[in-house]
C-alpha cells in the first residue's frame, strides 16, 4: 500500500481537490461523463430537459457539494478501474432487490453475541494485538448502540431501526450438541472492504479446524472456524461466512434486513487478511466488524480524515505529484464557498489531541460509515463509481477514513425512491403537489441526520461527525434549492 506522504506539522489544508486525482488516469479509471451521471439518475436512464428527481439539477452538477471520486494509489476503483456503473435504471430493475413494504421495513441491528462464563478469554479477541507506540489512551469506550441505532435511523429515514432484543452466544463448540457448519445459499455478496490477501506464510494453527460456537435466538447452536490473523493484530479471527449462516437462520419475520456488528476481526476466504463487512442483499442479512476500526488497528492519523482528504496538498502527496503540476483547484478560505468547504473548515477546527472521547467518536464514526454503506447493499445499490460517495469501493482501512459518509445523488435516488415507493402514500403520483411532497421527505431526512450529528457532536471531537453536520448545513443553507 502506498504511504502516507510527508505533510507540515500543522497543514492548513488550503485548496480542496474536488475532480479526481491525477492517478485516476494512470490506474486507467474515467469517470462517467456528465451527460452519463446526469441520466444515471433517472429511471428511463435518459436525460432530458426535465428533471423529476431528488437533487436539483445545479446541486447535483456543483462539485463543491458533490465531488468526484478521489482514486488515489491503492483505492479501490485504482485497483478496479472497469467496475460497472449501476443506474437508477438498473437498481430499479434488479430482479434481486427486495421491495420495502409496510410489512417489512426494519433494519434490525444485532450486538455482538455475549460472552459465556466458559468462554471468557474470547474477550482478549476484541483487542488489538499490534503495539501502539503513539501515547494514546488505552481505555477507548465502544461505540454506544443507541448512538449506532439513532444514526442509522436517520441515514434510513422512514424505516424502523431497533436494537434486536433477543440475544446471540459465544459458547464453547462440541459438534454433537450443534448443528453442523452446513454451507446456506444466501445469494449475491457484496461488500465494503476489498480484502488484503494472505502472502501464505504458515500459521501456528493446529492441525485440527478450530471451532467456537455462536448460540443463536432459536437456540440452534452454529459453529464458527476462528484463527489467528495472518497479520498478528488480533489473538484470533472469526470466519464471516459462518457468522451470516447463523444470522440467517435468525430473521425476525418483519425484519427487511438484519445485521450483526461483531467486536471481533473477521475474515472470509483463507487468502483473506480480514475483512470490514459483507452483506447479502437478496438473503436480507450482513455483517460488519469494528475491529479494525480501532485507533490502533489504523495508519498513522495524518489529519486527512473525510472531508479533509480532499485536501489538494494531501491529494499530491499520495500521488507523487507537485503541486504545480495540478490543473484545477478551489480553495478552502475565503476564496472557496459551498458545502465541501464548509465540512472542510469545521473539520479543520476539530481538538487534535487524541482524548479517550475523541477516539471514541472517531471508532463510531467509522463504523457508522461501513454499515451505511453494507445496509445500503441490502437496498440494492452496488458499487459507486460516479462520485465521491458512501457507496464506494473500499480498498483499505485508509481509503475508507477518506471517504465520505453521505449518498451521492445518483444512490441517494435508489435509497429514498425505494423508501418513498413501499412506504409514503402517492409517491409516485404526478403534479406539483407530489413534487412538493418528495422534497420535503428528502429535507426531513437530511434535518434528522443533522440533529444526530449535532447529538454527537456536543464536545465537539469527532471530525466525520462535525464535517458532515457542516455539510448538511451548506445543503440546507443554498436559497430556493431543494435539499438533496
């Protein structure tokens, strides 16, 4: 992976890259024309001189609001330059997708399973291993459910989103009293993290496949493959795969989509490091671990967050290009104006000093992000390759604390259409009135993210957090605009 470059003590971040890196055309990524980002966002996937859709059409061309993808060295549409782009078309017309309906409109959020008596030193596996040499402190408090669940519901909004009540179990594994590890079919996956591969150095494993077991609410007993990571940052792992065939035997019958956040790391095929997430769209379930979330599972904070990794002083470091070499540039200061800006200065603001708090918003922060982006496969949405957008490619832990927690306009109209057709009365009418009543769901929306934001930005010591709330701001504050 390419390294961080070396920046100021203090950078000010004073010019904002808002086209993509100059590695894009390198890595052979173009991005899609306007005219084709234009029609992606439209259901007969043509653009035309009217425009029906949830963003306004300057909002949606303002690249101050919504930037290109970055597509730095080691990103994951670098790496994976030809992903194809899905249209509102294609979403709509996904065979796959589930329809939201009265009947099924909840996202049910799972804590990671407890820890039984017999299996106490399990809990050493939600530590990272890897030493941390930047005085940090130790004590970082998880992520708080209610603050995961308020977030979401908004991101969501319209949807119901509750905590499950009923319980998983991490227990000790004894094949007879279990069900045995039988391979479900569950459907299409897609996923957030591009998982690093296994240079096959050997493990001390031993000879015999480990085993835990995860209790489920049915009482069915499941057992879980579980190693030593491959690269020492945690005692062990436990196999994705096998986690989502116990969940999927655990969907409530009004649930739309169900999903487990484990505090242990994962991983999935045997040449697999770890991975961050994976979700089954078609099959309603997903899972995303916090693990290498973690402040000392992550690169060296540089101060390049979203919406600072925009910084154009950042963006030249990482592609090893001067800064004279760069065509186009927009200015954060006074010279520089519209949301992006906005999130910028607010970030920029942000306590530097590593308080056990901060880090604890930050891990939220993160985590929020993956699973935005793994409950959103669940709606449908693949990869995103026209903007800077939640829906991303990810092909690091880096590349994610770059990218940003929003939906672009061409996934934010897969995301609401399908909220608004299975659950708001006459959303598809025509006439100014139902216009009218599709704006204002989109402004409820974005007004119920901004108060989550706001709740957790009290003390102000989450960069995401601020930047967002700054950028929802510079939304709503565009005179006459609808809110996209």
């Amino acid at each position: 992976m390419a390294g961080r470059p070396k920046k100021p003590r203090d950078c000010r971040h004073p010019v904002l890259c808002l086209d993509v890196s100059l590695h894009a055309a390198q890595a052979g990524f173009t991005r899609p024309s306007p005219r084709e980002r234009m029609a992606a966002v439209t259901k007969d996937g043509r653009s035309g001189k009217s425009w029906p859709t949830l963003t306004s059409k300057d909002l949606f061309n303002d690249e101050a609001t919504f930037p290109a993808p970055l597509v730095l060295p080691d990103d994951d549409l670098a790496t994976d330059p030809d992903w194809p782009p899905q249209d509102v078309k294609e979403w709509d017309e996904d065979e796959e997708r589930n329809a939201i309906t009265p009947q099924r409109k909840t996202i049910y959020v799972v804590p990671s399973p407890e820890i039984m008596q017999e299996m106490e030193p399990m809990r050493s596996w939600a530590v990272p291993a890897v030493s941390d040499t930047s005085n940090v402190p130790v004590k970082v408090e998880p992520p708080k459910m209610d603050d995961v669940q308020a977030y979401l519901a908004a991101v969501y909004y319209g949807m119901d989103v509750k905590i499950l009540g009923e319980k998983f179990y991490w227990q000790a594994w004894e094949y007879e009293k279990g069900a045995s590890r039988a391979s479900t079919s569950r459907g299409k996956a897609a996923g957030r993290i591009r998982k690093p591969r296994y240079d096959g150095t050997p493990l001390e494993v031993s000879e015999e496949e480990r085993r835990v077991g995860l209790k489920t609410p049915k009482n069915a007993v499941f057992g879980i493959r579980c190693r030593p990571s491959p690269d020492r940052a945690s005692l062990m792992q436990v196999n994705l795969d096998d986690v989502l065939d116990a969940l999927l035997e655990s969907i409530p019958e009004d649930a739309y989509a169900i999903m487990m956040l484990l505090e242990q790391d994962v991983w999935e095929g045997d040449d697999d490091i770890f991975t961050g997430g994976r979700a089954y769209g078609g099959s309603r379930i997903a899972v995303v671990s916090g693990f290498r979330d973690q402040h000392s599972c992550l690169p060296e904070d540089d101060g390049h967050g979203w919406p600072l990794s925009h910084c154009q002083d950042y963006v030249d470091g990482l592609c090893q290009r001067s800064r004279s070499s760069t065509e186009a540039r927009a200015g954060v200061g006074n010279a520089g104006s519209g949301p992006m800006h906005a999130a910028a200065k607010a970030s920029a603001s942000v306590l530097k000093r590593p308080t056990p708090e901060k880090l604890s918003l930050e891990w939220t922060s993160r985590i929020v992000q993956t699973m935005t982006h793994e409950l959103g496969h669940c709606l449908g949405l693949d990869h995103c390759v026209y903007f800077a957008c939640v829906m991303q490619g990810c092909g690091s832990t880096a590349e994610g604390v770059r990218q940003p927690p929003y939906f672009c306009p061409v996934c934010l109209e897969k995301v609401i259409t399908g909220i608004g057709e299975g659950l708001v009365e006459g959303w598809n009418d025509q006439g100014t009135e139902a216009q009218t009543k599709r704006s204002q769901f989109v402004r409820e929306r974005y007004e119920a993210l901004r108060h989550v934001c706001e709740r957790l930005n009290d003390r102000e010591h989450s960069r995401m957090f601020v930047g967002y709330e700054a950028w929802l701001e510079g939304v709503s504050s565009i005179a006459n605009r609808p809110l996209a």
